[in-house]
C-alpha cells in the first residue's frame, strides 16, 4: 500500500510553511480545518497522538512543544500554531457524549441558540403580503414559546430547541406550511 498523506496533514504542512515564511515579528497568516460533525467520529483513532499537539503549548515552537513520530511513515510531526480546527456538532445528537473530557480540554464550546432578531433581517413584514406576514410572526410567536417549554423541560434542555433556520427563506404560505408539516412538528414529535 502507499501512504497518502490525509487533509489535515496536508493542511498542517501548509499552515507550517507559511508559519516558517513569514518574516519575524509578524503573525503567519491563519489556516483553518473545518470538521463538520466531529462527534460523529471516533476522535481516538481520528487524531490518535496528535489529540495532544492541538493543545497551544503543544505546537511548533511553543515551550512545552511535542513532536511525534507517524504511526506508518515514522515522519516528524508538529502541528503549527497558526492553525486552527473548528468542529462543528449538534448538541441535540445523542452521539455528543463520544466527545471525551480529553478533547473536550482542546476545544473552546460556542453554543448558537435560536435568534429571533434574524427574522427582522430577513423579512419586511410590512411589504410582505398580509397573510404570509401575519403567518410568520404567528409562527416566530409559537416557535418562541415552544422553545421556552423545552428550556423548562428538565429532560430536553438549551441543546433540543427548534432553530430558527426552520422560518427563514420563506416566500409563501406553502413554504411556511411546509416547515411546520415536514421540519418542525415531526422534531417535536420525536421529542415528545
């Protein structure tokens, strides 16, 4: 077999090249490796060792630095501080409990609950037919409350709200329907 090296090496040679060429004094421009889903994953055996190097004070040049040796090729390796991993998840999945205290210590948690105010961007209520306007602020209203009850409910909690992309992008009644009978009434459904 050939050994190709996998996306986040290569990214990681990149980011560390660019890190290496940039001239003292100033930061090396930021790499970023998006990993949608990363609780989907067995993070272990996805980063193996190097779960330990995406620690700051782990990477290259850093004062408690680690370099490993690869499992297959026994290449040298250091992950690069200006590289950053983003890892996206979905806290209402079951599978968020596969993220382990370990990784749980490298990564910063944002949380992004529902924004009711993105409604005001996306709709002018006041152009919109009266209707369809009349509907969506209907629908805001029950969405609101909705997820008040989740909150209040001990066994759902903040990460089992409905989001807010639900009623958004919606050019008609139908559309508005349509995220109630096919999106969100089937969520809560399974909730309850």
């Amino acid at each position: 077999y050939e050994m190709d090296p996998g996306v986040f090496r290569e990214v990681c040679a990149d980011a560390r090249s660019a890190y290496k060429r940039a001239p003292a004094g100033q930061e090396a421009p930021p790499y970023v490796l998006i990993i949608d889903e990363i609780n989907r994953g067995n993070l272990a055996k996805i980063f193996g060792e190097t779960i330990t190097q995406l620690e700051l004070d782990k990477r290259l040049d850093a004062e408690e630095e680690v370099e490993l040796s690869l499992a297959h090729s026994g290449e040298r390796f250091v992950v690069p501080p200006n590289l950053y991993l983003i890892g996206t998840m979905n806290t209402a999945d079951q599978s968020i409990s596969l993220v382990d205290a370990a990784l749980r210590r490298r990564f910063g948690f944002l949380s992004f609950p529902p924004e009711y105010e993105l409604f005001e961007e996306e709709y002018d209520f006041d152009e919109l037919d009266s209707e369809l306007s009349r509907l969506l602020k209907t629908s805001i209203a029950a969405l609101q409350i909705i997820n008040r009850n989740i909150l209040e409910t001990g066994e759902l909690g903040k990460g089992k709200q409905v989001g807010h992309s639900y009623l958004l992008g919606h050019e008609t009644i139908a559309d508005v329907f349509n995220a109630w009978r096919f999106n969100i009434l089937p969520l809560l459904e399974e909730y309850y």
